[in-house]
C-alpha cells in the first residue's frame, strides 16, 4: 500500500454549531437546526425542541481503536476533530492517515433528511451546500463535496443541484429512501435523473438518510434499532432495484448512482435475485430492456459502492465487480478507520492483485468524482519521501 493512491469515498465534515443559527435564510433562523448541551452531552435540536440526535456516533474518531467501550451517542462538541470543520485542519488529518483524496458528506445533515417541512429542509440544504463549497474551495484537488438535495419538490431539487455544480460540488445526495408513495420508480423524478446526466453529477443512497419516520433522537434504545442497523440495506437496495426495473439507467446511460456506507456482501443476493424476477416473473417485471439486457448488467454499468471493511464483500468481488467498488474511511466518525486507514486496508485486501487493489483505494472513487491523479499522486509521493 506504500504507494497506492488511496482516495476515500466516504468521508465527513461535521458542520459548525452555528452554522444554520447563523447562516440560513432569516425567514427560517428560529427553527434552524442548532446545537444544545444536555446534561453532560450536547445534541442536535431543531424547531419545537424536537431533538434528532446525540452527536457522538459522527465525532470520535479513532475511539474505537482507543476504547470502543466509549462509543455512544453522548459526546460533547469538544471532542470533535477540528479538522471536521476546518479544511486546513482536515488536510493535515488526511495526511496522517495517508489519504490524498476525500469526498464529503455531512454529519448532522445526514438527520435533516427527516424534517418533514418541505421549504425548512431546502432552506437547510442550501444553508449546508454553501458552506461545504467554501470548505471544500480552499482546496479542491483533494476534497470533494456532495450536495444535499430535497426532492419533495422535484423542480426545485433540479435547481439546487444546479447551483451546487456552479459552486464546484461534485454530485448529490438524495435520501436513501424516499416515501412509500414516491419511490423512486415514480415518473415525476424523469426530469431529476436526466439532469443529473446533463451536469454529470452523480448521485449518492447514504445511511442514515431515509426521508420518512421518527428522528434518531436520544431516546431508550431498544432491539428494534440493533435489528434496523443490522438490515439496513434493505432501503438502497429497494431504491436502486425500483430504478433498475423502472428502466431509469436504460433511459439515462451516462447516469451515476454510488450507495454509500453499506457495505458490500448484500449485493450477490440482489443481484441474482434482480435477475430471477425479470426473468420468470413478467408480471412483476414489466419493463422489459432492450438489447437483451438483464437488470444486473445495469448494476454494473450504473452503479458504485462505497464500503469500509466488508472482508466477506472484498471476496465476493468477482460477483460485486471490482470497477464497482470504492473503499472509505468515514471519518471522523467513531467506527471509521481513521487514524489506520492504510493498515485496515493491508489487512483486509491481503491477497488481492495490486491492479484489484488500487481500483479499490482509490482509482474506481477519482474516475467518478473526477479527481485529478497527477495532482493527487504527488501527495502519495511527498508522503513517501518524509517517510523514507
């Protein structure tokens, strides 16, 4: 791994405290998203004291090398890496870890894919979009940011994305699920997935971010939350199958979809079983794609998956597809791999060929987001010299 480009896929920043009680439109600053110390934690809260989460599972860095025992939702905005909210700092992180590249998504934002205002959300969206081309500007060969989206309003969606691309955003999330009653097959989103195409903007499923249900506050943990992490693919799957079937990326080839921080084994399952039903189930899978194509094959020409440590998926890949495959640290968040990225990747691929491997660290994520390799290579090397 000496002198592999590694790039990840998934990683984070985690916004100011005050950027939305700052920053939003006037209209919406007193129910902006903020920051309040509980007890001996701080939480994020939004309008009418509704509480969404601790922040604890995205600030902790390294605490599970250090003493996983710790992790929980209860942190204070004081243990959070500075370079979560600081680019200068989150370059001199990045190096630490022998990362020449990052692509970033928010930490709190990932709970606003809840709130349930339509025009609160956008404003908060665009509230977190300006400020991550900020963060990302001051340097941006080596980090690349992803734009929140709302697609309540799908015009409006198309517009925000259109000036995160003028702002230098690299692609866009959209919740991992929408509602029940517009998944992702519905024909409203047509004019959304083709300018998508249009701005070459990939679009990226990231946890935690489903659009519906009760926010993931502090409340008494029971069974049913460690059942839902442990089936959580069940939501992107659905999403990427009702687009595969609904013949989205046969009508929008060029079309990119990443699905992030779930891993890798589940793929093998869905892929076969994507396959069976539009083969012997015709009344289910009506669509039906020209040039004798089968919805795995749109899979592997549309689709990326970003992962951190899945050693069943790394050998499984053959089946996954190694050109579909994009590791990432997730930092700073209390499981990522930061600050032993580069030994967790030894340890995991071990026995893979070096031309697998370096798709996975890093080539596969610079080809969908557009990294420049000479620029991002000449860190692997000034890292090579300081340590020889």
């Amino acid at each position: 791994m000496a002198n592999a480009i590694v790039i990840s896929s998934d990683s984070h920043v985690f916004e100011p405290p005050d950027l939305w009680t700052t920053r939003i439109d006037k209209a919406f600053r007193d129910r902006a998203p903020r920051m309040e110390r509980v007890g001996e934690a701080d939480h994020i809260v939004i309008e009418d004291g509704q509480t969404l989460a601790g922040i604890g599972l995205i600030s902790n860095a390294g605490a599970r090398f250090e003493a996983p025992e710790t992790i929980s939702d209860h942190a204070k905005f004081e243990d959070v890496h500075t370079g979560g909210y600081d680019p200068d700092q989150h370059i001199v992180d990045m190096k630490i870890d022998g990362v020449s590249g990052e692509v970033l998504y928010p930490s709190q934002g990932l709970f606003y894919f809840k709130v349930q205002d339509t025009k609160l959300q956008e404003a908060i969206f665009r509230t977190y979009n300006d400020w991550l081309a900020e963060f990302c500007n001051s340097n941006p060969q080596r980090l690349k940011g992803l734009a929140m989206i709302s697609l309540d309003d799908v015009q409006s969606g198309i517009r925000e994305m259109e000036r995160a691309a003028k702002m230098g955003l690299c692609g866009a999330m959209i919740a991992e699920y929408p509602t029940e009653a517009r998944r992702y097959l519905e024909s409203e989103y047509e004019p959304f997935w083709a300018a998508a195409q249009d701005l070459n903007m990939p679009l990226s499923l990231h946890t935690a971010t489903k659009r519906e249900g009760k926010p993931t506050g502090s409340y008494q943990r029971t069974l049913h939350d460690a059942s839902r992490r442990a089936t959580k693919a069940f939501l992107p799957a659905t999403s990427m199958c009702d687009m595969i079937f609904a013949g989205v990326f046969e009508r929008y080839p060029k079309l990119k979809l990443a699905i992030v921080e779930f891993e890798l084994s589940w793929v093998p399952y869905v892929l076969t079983n994507m396959d069976y039903c539009y083969r012997e189930r015709h009344e289910e899978a009506f669509y039906r794609f020209k040039n004798r194509m089968k919805p795995s094959d749109f899979y592997y020409q549309n689709v990326s998956l970003s992962f951190q440590e899945d050693d069943i998926g790394v050998r499984l890949r053959d089946v996954i597809g190694v050109d579909n495959m994009m590791w990432g640290s997730d930092y700073p968040h209390s499981e990522s791999t930061f600050p032993r990225s580069r030994e967790v990747l030894d340890e995991i691929l071990q026995g893979v060929p070096d031309d697998e491997r370096a798709k996975v660290v890093g080539l596969n994520t610079a080809k969908l987001y557009d990294f420049d390799l000479d620029v991002v290579s000449q860190e692997v090397v000034a890292s090579a010299a300081e340590t020889a």
